[in-house]
C-alpha cells in the first residue's frame, strides 16, 4: 500500500514538473514567434542608447529585488520596462522585458524560461496598447503609460496564476488573492514617474536624461534591500538571545533545585520570591529588562546556602550568635559563586546587597538608602515577606495578614517605602493562594520564559542591529 502511494506521489510530481515545462516550451515559442510578427510588421528597435541603458537598468533591479513575504519578491524592474514601452515601442519593451531576467538566476533553466517569456509577452503587449496613444504630449504620454502599466499588471497576475495553478499549489484565483493587491498597490507611484521621465527624455531628446531619473531609484531599492538584510540579521540575534535567555534561565534553576534539594524547608522558597520581584518590579514600572532581571535574581538569590555548615539550615531550634553570623555569610557566598558564571557581575552584586537594610543596619556591607541597588531592594521586601508566610523548622507560617503589618512596620528602617507600597498594593489585589505562596506556578518547574521576555543581562545580549 506504501508503495502504490509513492508510486502515485512520484507520477503526480513528474505530472506537474511535465506540465510546467510544456508550458514554458509554448511560451518561449510564442515569444518568439510574437517578436518575428512584429519585425515582419515593421516594428524596429527605437531609441538605442536608451534602450541599452533600460537594459542594464531592468537587471540590476531584477537583481536587488526585495522579498516581501516568503513567496513573493517585488522589485523595481517594471519601471524601466514600462519606459521602454513608452519609448522604445513592443520590440523594445521585450528586449528590456528579458534583460531583466538576466539579473534573476538561470537555475532552475526552466523557471528562467518561463518567467523571461511570459515577461517578454507582456512588454510586447504593453508597447502595443503605447504605440496607440502618442507621444505628442504630457497627456498622451500619460495615458500611454497608464494603458501600459494596467496592462502590464493584468497579464503578470494571470501568468503567475496559471504557473501556480500548474505546479499544483492552488487555484488561480487563491494566486490572485495573494499577490493582486501588492501588485496594483505600485500604479500610483509607477505611472506618474514613468510619464514625468519619457516627457523629460521626449523634450530634451537626450538618453542621458534617464539616468537621472532611475539612478536614484535604483539606490533606493538597493538601500532598502540593505535594510531588509539588517532586519534579517536583526531578527537572527533576537532568536540567539532567546536561546541564551532559556540556556541563562536553565542554568538558574538547576543552581535553586540544587538548594532545595538539601533543605526542604526552603523548598520552593526561592521560585516564590523570584515571581513576587518579578510583579514587584512590574508594578513600579520597571522596564522590561530590569523586571526579568529581578525575576532570575530572586530565583539566585539563596544560592551562598549551599556554602553553609551542614545542619545549619535544618536546625529546628534558635541559631547562636556564631550560627546567625555563618548564616549572615550566604549573601557573600552566593556573590562569590555567581560572580565565576560569564556576564553575572550584576546579578552577583544584586544578590549580595538583598540582605542591606534602608537604615544601614543590614549585611554584609551595611549599606544604607539609595545606596543599596533598587532590585536589591526589592529582593528584600519579596524574600522578607515569603519567608513569614512559609513553615520552617523553628516556626508555623504567619498568616498573611500578619505579614503584611510587619513589613509595614518595617518601613523607613529595614525595607524601601515605595518597593513596600508596591507590594501591598499587589497583596491587596490578589488572591490568598498568591499572597501564601501556594499558587500553582509558584514552584520551580514553572519557572518558564515568555516569548517576549528577557532575562539575559545586557552584557550577555548579542549586539543589537538598528
């Protein structure tokens, strides 16, 4: 049964790939026989300096042509096949129609073909519908222009339809629907252009008039073909740093498991503090990359614990005052520790101050006010308030009520005002399950990264492309 599908599958692709190629062998042959009628019928080559220049001018357009979706690329080839229309009659058009090509690649032979002879039947035709109109005046040689442009337009869109038909990727009119309205969105720029140049050409009667007119076109293509690759690369580090982002993120819990895994009173502990700065953050307005900064340093933020003596965390009872001054060495700890991990020099620093009171009575530097880093600040009141509202092995849980009074109380002396008014305006919005801890996200496997955040310090950041 596998074998009958491939066998299928194989026959359909060979079915559209004949397809295609009988299609481009009728085109090429009536390109062909298309020019010879209209040599038979006296049409010449018109204007050659001009038309060389048209030439030279449709490739390096074709060349430099911008991709707009993945399916579609638009350039500015049609502004100097449109001149030649005008100017050099059908014969013309379809010389500078297959220049144009030679700026694409000749690979695969049969697209080439195709594309060249379906573009060559449309200057033909749009130097036909031009030659009726005249180039007496401004006014004819705008209807010209604008005849031609339509026409040009219409016959592109049903070439690329029925090629797309043929190679099996939809109906006709699905093409049309994609590509029509892109496609006619550049006759308003197109025609007045073309005609105010062949009026410029007509009235001097100089080739030399157009370069002028097209040279700045072309570099304005040429410029925004640089600036589409910009914003590829661009985008290309946006997504490295969004690796780095989850790598960092990676990196942070596998330390915090590390912990948790030792003391299960703690257990938790930090995934809790980290969601509570991060909010904290948030609501005073932080940017975006401070929040995420604040969010994987409250995941940190205990690490030194792992340094301490064994038992020391575990102990039920009230800790001496050699215990609290070993307990008092994790902050330093811990900056040790992070300041070894590439690009963690803030982080390390945010860490070690989170134990810094507002009075200047904290450790391990006793710093005092603004002094002490804001997200530190913030680590303070986040780690303050999960600690009384979690069970340890000396005590129950505060309610969080009677947390919430003694951060209040603690206001102006051991935490930030404005970082404590943030958080009970948070508290006060929020379920208990939040101001508990008890959350379903609140553990450490939740610890996730949006698609729109970023928690890599800037130091660690690729460089940014403008």
């Amino acid at each position: 049964m596998a074998e009958i599908s491939l066998k299928q599958l194989h026959i359909a692709v060979a079915s559209r790939k004949s397809r295609v190629e009988l299609y481009a062998i009728f085109l090429a042959g009536s390109s062909i026989a298309v020019a010879l009628a209209l040599i038979g019928a006296g049409s010449t080559l018109r204007n050659p300096p001009a038309l060389v220049f048209l030439c030279i001018a449709a490739a390096l357009a074709q060349r430099g042509q911008i991709e707009v979706t993945g399916a579609h690329k638009v350039s500015i080839s049609l502004f100097p096949i449109l001149l030649a229309a005008v100017l050099c009659g059908p014969i013309g058009a379809m010389a500078v129609s297959v220049a144009s090509m030679l700026g694409e690649e000749t690979r695969p032979f049969t697209r080439w073909v195709l594309y060249a002879s379906s573009r060559s039947l449309t200057g033909a035709a749009a130097g036909l519908v031009a030659a009726t109109f005249g180039l007496e005046s401004f006014q004819s040689i705008l209807a010209a222009t604008a005849a031609a442009a339509v026409c040009t337009q219409i016959l592109d869109l049903a070439f690329a339809a029925l090629v797309f038909s043929l190679r099996g990727h939809g109906s006709p009119i699905a093409a049309l629907r994609e590509t029509g309205p892109l496609s006619l969105m550049g006759l308003p720029l197109y025609v007045p252009a073309v005609s105010l140049l062949a009026w410029g050409y007509v009235a001097r009667d100089a080739w030399w008039v157009l370069p002028l007119f097209l040279a700045p076109a072309l570099a304005a293509q040429r410029s925004f073909v640089l600036y589409q690759g910009e914003r590829k690369l661009a985008a290309d580090l946006a997504e490295v740093n969004k690796h780095l982002e989850r790598a960092n993120l990676s990196f942070a819990t596998a330390l915090v498991a590390t912990l948790d895994a030792r003391d299960r009173y703690t257990a938790g502990h930090s995934a809790a503090v980290a969601i509570y700065a991060r909010d904290i953050a948030t609501r005073m307005g932080l940017a975006e990359s401070q929040i995420q900064l604040a969010h994987l340093c409250g995941l940190v933020h205990d690490i030194g614990k792992i340094g301490l003596p064994a038992g020391l965390l575990e102990k039920p009872g009230a800790l001496t005052l050699e215990e609290r001054r070993q307990m008092e060495e994790h902050s330093a700890i811990a900056e040790r520790i992070l300041a070894k991990v590439d690009d963690y020099a803030e982080i390390a620093k945010i860490v070690r101050h989170h134990h810094e009171r507002v009075d200047g009575q904290g450790y391990p530097d006793g710093l005092a006010g603004e002094d002490i880093p804001l997200l530190s600040r913030i680590l303070a009141v986040a780690d303050a308030y999960n600690a009384m509202t979690s069970d340890r092995p000396y005590r129950d849980a505060m309610p969080s009520q009677v947390a919430r009074m003694r951060l209040a109380q603690a206001v102006e002396s051991q935490f930030d005002t404005s970082v404590t008014a943030a958080f009970e305006a948070i508290l006060t919005a929020s379920d208990e399950e939040y101001r508990s801890g008890t959350r379903s996200d609140f553990g450490l496997g939740d610890q996730k990264l949006e698609s729109d955040q970023t928690i890599v310090p800037a130091s660690l950041r690729a460089a940014h492309v403008a």
